[in-house]
C-alpha cells in the first residue's frame, strides 16, 4: 500500500514552454502533498505545501507564479512549470501525507525537467 | 529553520562490514528524526523514523541511534550487501511542523 506515482517520469522541452507533472496516490487518500526540487548531489528542497481544495503554501524563495500548484482532489496534485528557463532543469518530487499520520511520507519516483 | 548535515559524501566499505552513517542537526532539537534511501533517478524510500525520547531503533539489518546531547543520527547497516548501494537520507521535522528538512545524503557503495 502507499504508492505514489509522477507521471511524467521525464520531460525535455523548449524554453519558455510550460510544462504539467502530475502526483497520484494510488492506493489511499492524500490530504496533504508535498512539492520538492533536487538538483544532483544535494539534497531535497521542499517547494510548496498543497492541502486538497485550498490553495498551495509556498517556501520562501519559490515563485508561486512560476511554480502553479493545484490539489484538486484526494488522489492528485500537479505542479505547472510556467515558462521553464534552462535553470528549472532538475529533478521534481512529490509526496503524499494522510490526515490520520503526519510522521510519515510516501514518495513518488520523480519527475526529470530538462529546458533546453 | 532546521539545517541537517549528513558530513560524508560517500562511504565505501566491504561486504559483511557495517556502514556507519552519521546525521547532525544544528538548530532546535527535531521530534523526528526519518531515515530514507534514494537509488539513482528514484524517489526517497522510507527505512525508518526514531522519537527524540527513543534512543535506538531497528529494523532487520538496520539500526538508528539518536543522542540529543550530541545532537546526533547514527544509521547502521550490519552485515552490508552490494544491494544495500544506495544514498541515505536523514530528515527531520518538529512536532508542530511537519514538513522534513532533508540532509545532503551519503551515498554508500559496498564492494563484493
């Protein structure tokens, strides 16, 4: 049980195009999900906090209009990158959080952007 | 915010030795402290969360320590296998706050 899954696990696209990743959880009911970025060899940076039907809490220095986050049910979470510049290449993560344990998160495999 | 510093990049070590993985924390003492291995081009995978009353924890080849006066994780891997290669997460988070901060990683390697 507890399965995450990103879909796409890779993009390439063009700069300045906007580019959509999806976060599912598969097998129960994600009120919260989480947004984070990982660039190689460092560590994973959390983005943006998104509790299903409000809107996204964002970390400071993340620009919410770049990075449109949108939690529309208790299953699926998208991340819109906006206008994606070559240094938005990296590897995005989500994760997923049920009401009833705030200690523990699932994973999804990841999602690899590169702008060219 | 809390500032987590896993001080080895990498760690190579043979099979059947047991690697020691060291995870520090500098600010506010976490409630939580999460373990988690990341393979290659993958998602972190949840291994183990240990209590700041809790002073050690296992599971099968693992072993976690937390030592509030050194401010300190250690993350053991007995008997290591060439699968146990892999980078290792440390996290943490406060109980009023639940979201992880994340440590840079070490990243194990076990030779056969």
């Amino acid at each position: 049980g507890a399965v995450v899954s990103q879909h796409p696990s890779w993009v390439i696209c063009k700069s300045g195009t906007s580019v959509k990743i999806e976060c599912r959880s598969l097998d129960f009911q994600a009120t919260t999900m989480f947004w984070y970025r990982q660039f190689p060899k460092q560590s994973l940076m959390l983005m943006a906090t998104s509790n299903e039907g409000s809107k996204a809490t964002y970390e400071q220095g993340v620009e919410k209009d770049k990075f449109l986050i949108n939690h529309a049910s208790l299953t699926l979470s998208t991340l819109t990158v906006t206008s994606a510049h070559p240094e938005d290449s990296s590897f995005y993560i989500c994760s997923a959080r049920t009401a009833g344990n705030y200690n523990e998160q699932f994973f999804g495999p990841g999602t690899r952007l590169t702008v060219l | 915010s809390q500032k987590i510093e896993q001080n080895s990049e990498a760690l190579n070590i043979q099979e059947g030795k047991t690697a020691t993985l060291t995870c520090n924390y500098t600010n506010y003492s976490p409630a939580y402290l999460q373990w988690y291995r990341q393979d290659p081009g993958r998602g972190p995978v949840f291994l183990l969360l240990i209590r700041e009353n809790e002073k050690e924890k296992r599971k099968e080849r693992l072993k976690v320590t937390f030592d509030t006066t050194l401010k300190q994780s250690l993350f053991h891997i007995t008997a290591s296998q060439p699968a146990d290669s892999a980078t290792y997460l440390c996290a943490s988070h406060s109980s009023n706050d639940y979201k992880l901060s994340f440590g840079a990683g070490t990243t194990v390697t076990v030779r056969a």
